[in-house]
C-alpha cells in the first residue's frame, strides 16, 4: 500500500441521459489540501440539499484526512430549463420593497435582484420530474464516486514522490547517526585526553594561586571528569535514533494513513537530536547535531502532507 498526499485536484465530467430526455453535462471539481481530519464543504444543486449527507459519506469512504472543496455544475440542455415564478412570494416581496422605499427612501427593487431571491422561480414539480431528479441524483453519486477515484490516483502519486523525499531524509538521519557513533572525539583515548587536560588546568590553577585556601584532591577531579563524561555519552541517543529511523522506513514501506505516525516520529527524531546537542562537548559532534537538527525539520515539514 502507497501512501498519499493529502494535496490534490481532480475534474471529471460526464454525461448523462435519462430517459426520454436530452443529454445533461454533469462535472465534478474537488480540491484538497492539509487537514488534520476529514473536513469538507460542498456545493451542490438547487433542490439537491439531501445529497451532501451522501457525498460525505462517500468521501469518508475513501480518504481518511484533508481539507476538501467540492464543486458540482450540472450542464441540462435549454429546451430542459423550465421555471415558473411562485407568484404569491413574489407578490409579497414587491408589497414589502414598495413600502421600504416609501418609508426609509430606498431605491426600487431591481428585477435581478428579485429574480435572484431564493423561491422566487422554481422548477415546476410533477412526477416526471421526480423522477427525473432521482436519476440525475443517482448519475450525480456515479459520477462523484469516478471523480473520487480520480482524485485518489493524484494523491497516490504526489504520496510516492513524498515516500521517496522523506525515505531520502531517514537515510541521511542514518547516516549522521553513524557519522557521530564513529567519531573520534568519541574514542576512549580522545576523552582521556580531553579530561586530562582539563584537570591539568584546574590544578595549575589552583597551584598559581598559593594564597587560597581551596585545596583540590586529585583523585577525587579524575573522578568527578569521568562522571561528567559519562553524562555526555551519547550512545543511548543514537540507539534510539537507529530505532526511530527503522520505525520510519517500516511505516513509509506499510503505506496507507501513516502521517499521524510519522508525525509522532518526527517529534521522537527531534527530542534525540536535541539531547545529542546539549550533550555535546566536541566540535565535531555539535556540527552533526546541527545538521542532524535541519535534516528533521525538512522531515517533519513534509510529514505534515502526507494522509
């Protein structure tokens, strides 16, 4: 299974032809970008209210998060086109305008603005068009499920693009991590010699200054070196490090939904790498823990668009 994008567009149009009808245009337009759920807003026919409840559900059944926007045109053929004006409402309307522009001033109505209230005009209902409605219904719910698919198809191959990208940023994670394992500030010699010069230095110190009562006891500074040493060891965070990247690669192998999890990871990869950081007390090793730092945030930001 491949992982998907959570970005995509997709545009389908189909025709439809009822029966002892013309041929009617429909197109479907759907749009998506990151979400941290499935959230989704539609725009559907007049007289078609009902559908969203059915378009939701579909949508659920195919993808799992995003931000979606979803368009529909319906194209029936002008001889098709029949509307008759809802007389009493319009009635209504013109007595209430008449008396707002009598009273405040206001401008007359115009005939756009009053055809374009809501009721206004309506499509004439009678059985045949009943019918009629619910097979462009179920050729609206066809289609939809085609433009999904289409859709889906976009977001797979904007997911194997991504796979590639983030399984490229893991392996570099990998790389580092063995890069500071290797070191050789790392060594038991470089610590030795590390801490031994700093111990050199404190007693010299404190030999040049023979006015100060502070006394230092030799054995007891080797000491008190090798524990600090022993607290900037980073062995246990480049273990996990090799953890992390393993989980990373299984996940982008699985496919399907993963981003919540690597997203997880992404967070796991930082803590590590900031810990590497303070720990550090080589040069070396605070350069690949700042590259180490970069190389996880470009992870973490294209996670974010991943289902």
């Amino acid at each position: 299974m491949t992982v998907q994008s959570m970005t995509g567009f997709a545009r389908h149009t189909a025709t439809f032809t009822p029966e002892n009808g013309a041929e009617t245009r429909i197109s479907w337009e759907i749009r998506c970008v990151n979400g941290k759920g499935l959230d989704a807003r539609f725009r559907t026919p007049n007289g078609f209210d009902d559908l969203e409840q059915l378009l939701r559900a579909a949508l659920g059944r195919v993808f799992s998060r995003g931000s979606f926007q979803v368009n529909v045109t319906v194209e029936e053929p002008e001889a098709q086109v029949k509307l008759v004006i809802n007389e009493a409402l319009l009635s209504k309307v013109m007595q209430t305008a008449l008396q707002l522009q009598n009273q405040y001033g206001l401008a007359p109505a115009s005939v756009d603005a009053v055809l374009n209230l809501k009721g206004i005009l309506e499509p004439p209902q009678t059985e045949a068009d009943e019918a009629a409605k619910a097979a462009l219904k179920a050729a609206l719910l066809s289609f939809f499920d085609e433009a999904l698919e289409a859709l889906k198809q976009m977001r797979l191959q904007e997911g194997k693009r991504l796979s590639d990208l983030l399984g490229g940023h893991v392996d570099r994670i990998a790389e580092l991590a063995v890069l500071a394992r290797q070191d050789g500030s790392r060594s038991a010699d470089a610590i030795r010699e590390r801490l031994a010069g700093q111990v050199a230095l404190l007693l010299e110190a404190v030999n040049s200054n023979r006015s100060s009562a502070l006394v230092l006891d030799e054995q007891r500074l080797h000491m008190e070196a090798a524990f600090l040493a022993t607290k900037a060891d980073i062995q246990e965070e480049l273990d996990r490090l090799d953890m992390h990247v393993a989980a990373a690669h299984k996940l982008l192998t699985d496919g399907g939904p993963v981003g919540r999890k690597l997203d997880f990871l992404s967070q796991e990869f930082n803590r590590e790498t900031n810990t590497l950081c303070s720990k550090s007390n080589a040069a070396s090793i605070t350069a690949i823990g700042l590259e180490l730092k970069a190389v996880v945030d470009q992870f973490r930001e294209q996670v974010q668009n991943l289902e």
